[in-house]
C-alpha cells in the first residue's frame, strides 16, 4: 500500500451515503490498539467498549473513543473516525486524536491545569473544563510519527466517576507507545517509518 499524507480507508464507494445506517450495539474493546499510519499503539482500558464504525462506512484515521461506561447503541459515523454517534452523549468515555502537526502546540491556548501527566515520555498539563454536568480532562503532546504529528487524550466524566475514571485515563496514557510501519512508496519501494516494535495489524477500530 502506497503511503499518503492521510490515509483513507475506503470499504465502500466514496459516494456511499453516512446517513440512516442504523443504530448498532458497541462492542468490547480489543487488547491493543495500533496505527500504523500515526505509528501509534496502546492497550485499552479492561472491560472499555467501542462504537464500531458502520458497515460502508469511507473515511480517513484521526482515532478512536472507548468507552468507560457502555453505550446504549451507537450511531452514524463521519468522515472522521473520531466522529461516532452513541447514545446517551454523556457516558463516561476516554476519546483519542492525532493527526500531523500543524506547528501549533497542540494542548488548548487557555489551559486550567488540573495537574500533569506523562504521554509518550512527555510531561504534560492536564486542561479541565466543565460544561453541562460534565468534567474533561485533556492531555496532549507532540510526537515523531513518519513525520511531526500531534496526540490528544481527553476524559470525559461525571463528577460522582471523577476519581476513579481518572486513575483509568493514567493507567492508559502510560501504556501508550510508538511503533514502526513499513510502507511502499509510488516506485515500489518499501520503507519503515516511526519508533520501536512493529504495528499490530489487527489493532485498529
């Protein structure tokens, strides 16, 4: 497969409409998560679920959310793979983001720190906010992936969770990890990109 800027992972004609697939039941979240296009890995939190992306579904890898409390059902999905519906929108869930780096810090411009945490070896400011009767915590970070890129983790809980689901997204973002990929370019020629042990195949949802 030929490396390109973004990948798209097409299962159905670009045309295929996102609309009217129909709810779907989330799923357990699998032992391991991998990118190879972000050269990114981690395990997921025990017992977390996920909205798997609708059958037909054509869109590009920016990430994923799992879950801390199941869903009822989970929804349509966008261009995105962040962009999943799920009801009801104020379960527990931990959301990851990355996409290559603008050259912009990648943590928000008006941080309230709540503490830190370390992502890929990198000691970060935890941002809070609340709305709604909900509280997120975000942490974020630069990285090397095949070239500058950026991951965001964000906890998104209730006040009555908060402790416990916070020592979740710690025990996550430790676990999180760069990996190699090894991709062909227009001539055929196969080159590795990223750090570290290789990319699980099966690890991306």
């Amino acid at each position: 497969m030929a490396r390109a800027g973004l990948r798209v992972v097409a299962l159905a004609s670009v045309f295929a409409p996102l609309a009217g697939l129909g709810a779907i039941p989330p799923r357990p979240a699998p032992p391991i998560y991998a990118t190879g296009n972000y050269n990114l890995t981690f395990h997921p939190p025990r017992g977390s679920t996920y909205c798997p992306l609708p059958r037909g579904w054509v869109g590009s890898d920016h990430g994923t959310t799992l879950f801390l409390e199941r869903p009822r059902d989970c929804g349509d999905a966008g261009y995105s793979s962040t962009s999943r519906g799920f009801t009801p929108d104020d379960v527990a869930r931990i959301e990851l983001f990355y996409a290559y780096a603008n050259g912009d810090d990648p943590q928000a411009p008006h941080c309230r720190r709540a503490g830190f945490m370390t992502l890929l070896g990198h000691r970060r400011p935890l941002c809070r906010t609340e709305r709604g009767g909900m509280i997120s915590l975000s942490v974020a970070t630069p990285y090397t992936a095949s070239t500058s890129a950026d991951v965001i983790l964000t906890l998104r809980t209730r006040p009555s969770r908060l402790r416990g689901d916070l020592a979740a997204f710690g025990r996550l973002a430790a676990t999180f990890r760069t990996c190699t990929a090894t991709w062909s370019d227009d001539r055929g020629h196969r080159r590795r990109y990223g750090s570290g042990p290789a990319c699980a195949r099966s690890g991306w949802f």
